[in-house]
C-alpha cells in the first residue's frame, strides 16, 4: 500500500471553500531513480499488486500509562511565521516575507482587521477548492518566484507556493518540535528518530540539529526532493539523515523484520488515500495497525512516539484511546489534545489538527 496523502486536512464539515489537507504529488509506478543520499524501496511488480493482510493485533497486558488531556499546543506569532488574522472562510499568514490568504473551512467568525490589511497581501490563493482541484495563486503587486526563503527557530528552509495552497511548512507542528528537541538534548546518549510520511522534512532538520540520526520516510519524490533542498538550504549537510522514497508503513513493516529500532517515532498519516494500483487507505480501520507498528519497531529505552490526526471527524479522545491501549506495559504518559495556532489580530484561536503522543 502507498503512503496516501489526504486532500483536507480540516476535521469539520467542509463549506465551498474549506481548506484542503497536505496535497503531494500523484505516485508513479516506475521507480525513481536514487541519488546520494536517497534510498527509494521498492517491490517487484508482482508482490505490489498483492493486497497485504491486516496486521493481527495482540491484546496489550500491563497497566495503561497515565494520562494527560486535554492538552492544547499553542503556537504564538513570531518573527518567522504569524497568523494575522482570519474569518469569513478565509486566513491571514505572514510566512517570513510574504502576507498570504488562503481559505480555511473552520474560520466561521468575522474577520477583525480592516479590509485595507487584508488588501496589502503578496500571494492570494484562488484556485479551485475540491478534492481534484489544481488550484492557483494570485500575486496583486507582482509576480512572485515559486520558491522564496523561509526560517523556523534559525532553520533555513524553502517556502514554496503549491499547487495545493500549502507553502510545505505547518507552523502549529512547532509545538512537537520543540518537545522532540527537548527530549533528544536531554536523553545525552545517541537518539534515532524515525519520521514517517515526512513531507518536506522540518521536523527530521530539528531533530538533525538537536542531535538526532534521523530516518525520513515519505512516498512522494518530489516531497523527498523538496525536503533535501532544505537540509542544503538549513546548513545542515553534514548531519546523518537518511532520506526514504517509500510507502511508510512498508518501510516501517520492513524494519521490523530487519529489527532495526528507534527512539522517537512520528507519524502523520493521511485520513485517506487511495494508491496507483488501487491501494485503498481508511484512517480509521488502518491506523491501529500503523500504530501498533510504530510501538514494535521501539528501542527498549524509548522517548516518545507522535501521531498527529488531520482531517478526521473524531474527538481526540479516540487517538488517545487508541495510543493508551497501545502502549499498555511500558508506563509512560498519554498526552491528547489539539495543536492550535493563536492569532495576532484579537488573539482568537485557530485549531488545525488532534495529536496524542505517548511520552516515557
């Protein structure tokens, strides 16, 4: 099965122009060709159209670990990226540069600042808004590269106008990024993390910077590729990341069996996908496989294991289920809630996505 990448990425009922989730690039049966560095897995053409069986899960014994929630990750406006304001459908981003609007299905209130504010954008999405739409950007002073460079916490990267409205860079992650950081400086012993469907890889350089061997997993090349141009553009070449063009939870099966084990694991999986042969992905029916995966490829001193949850309709109390039930025996604490992004306009509070993250 690929690693689908979910079209919407908000969790409530969808308006006509309710925001999309991470959109990556459609998958192309031949296998790309490696570089230095990049490592794409594949099977052969026989095995990949076998459908694999549902992983078997084994009732957990052991005591459940404690339990946190709700809690709520905050992300507050900085110098590298702030949200300015949003209502009517719509938000206000600064991204280093850059003022951008795009649509946001949860922004049901009115907008706070002037008209005049939201006039002086540089980039405006108006693109087609439905699941198959490519959708296009609007640029009211002038025309604007596809690239531009961007920075998180003295991280260079690269912000880059999509076709999907996202710019490959989700602010309200800053929150697990600086817990993960935390929890590697502190450990003071070699810490590996394993980043599943990683997308343009923010979260795999934070964790290189703070001290990580880190294995980066996603399906899409081009994400892939995106995501190494960042780790040149971060000043961070030298620091071991193995890049993985790969369906995660192949890639994530195929260690297991190698026995290769992690420290840290996040994973962010879509809602739903559908793969090039067919492949189907239900969030709901797949993930406590995924799950259950992430805890059997666990070093026997663990740190931390992360699962964010867009685009699905769900309280963040069944993740947090799902993860206590998973992690039952090797105590720790289950911490559930939201990661949220607080406005700079009135201060009102934009939530993105459900998290639950089981912490040693």
């Amino acid at each position: 099965m690929k690693s689908f990448r979910d079209k919407r990425r908000d969790s409530r009922p969808h308006p006509a122009r309710s925001e999309p989730a991470r959109q990556r690039d459609t998958f192309a049966p031949a296998r790309p060709q490696s570089t230095t560095g990049e490592r794409t897995e594949t099977k052969s053409a026989d095995r990949q159209e076998a459908k694999p069986a549902r992983r078997v899960l084994a009732r957990r014994d052991g005591v459940l670990p404690a339990e946190r929630l709700p809690l709520i990750l905050e992300v507050a406006p900085n110098a590298d990226y702030a949200l300015l304001d949003s209502g009517a459908g719509e938000k206000l981003e600064q991204y280093g540069p850059y003022r951008i609007v795009r649509p946001e299905g949860q922004a049901i209130w009115q907008r706070a600042l002037p008209a005049k504010e939201w006039e002086r954008a540089d980039a405006i999405f108006t693109g087609d808004t439905d699941e198959e739409g490519i959708g296009r950007w609007r640029f009211p002073k002038t025309p604007l590269g596809e690239t531009w460079p961007m920075k998180h916490d003295g991280i260079d990267y690269l912000g880059r106008f999509t076709s999907f409205r996202h710019v490959g860079v989700f602010p309200e992650q800053a929150s697990h990024w600086d817990h993960m950081a935390g929890l590697i400086v502190a450990a003071k012993r070699p810490v590996k993390v394993l980043n599943l469907f990683g997308y343009t890889g923010l979260a795999s350089l934070v964790a290189a910077r703070a001290g990580a061997e880190v294995t980066h997993v996603d399906a899409s090349k081009k994400a892939i590729g995106w995501a190494r141009e960042n780790q040149e553009m971060a000043g961070l070449a030298d620091k071991p990341i193995r890049w993985i063009v790969e369906d995660a939870v192949k890639f994530a099966e195929r260690e297991e069996r190698r026995g290769s084990r992690y420290d840290i694991v996040l994973f962010d999986p879509p809602a739903y996908g559908r793969g090039p042969k067919g492949e189907v992905w239900q969030l709901f029916e797949d993930l406590p496989g995924l799950t259950d995966l992430c805890r059997s490829i666990l070093t026997p001193k663990p740190l931390a294991v992360v699962l964010t949850a867009y685009s699905i309709r769900a309280s963040f109390f069944a993740i947090h289920a799902l993860m206590r039930d998973t992690f039952a025996g090797m105590g720790g604490t289950v911490e559930s809630g939201e990661l949220i992004i607080r406005e700079k306009s009135v201060g009102r509070a934009l939530s993105t996505s459900l998290f639950s993250r089981w912490v040693a």
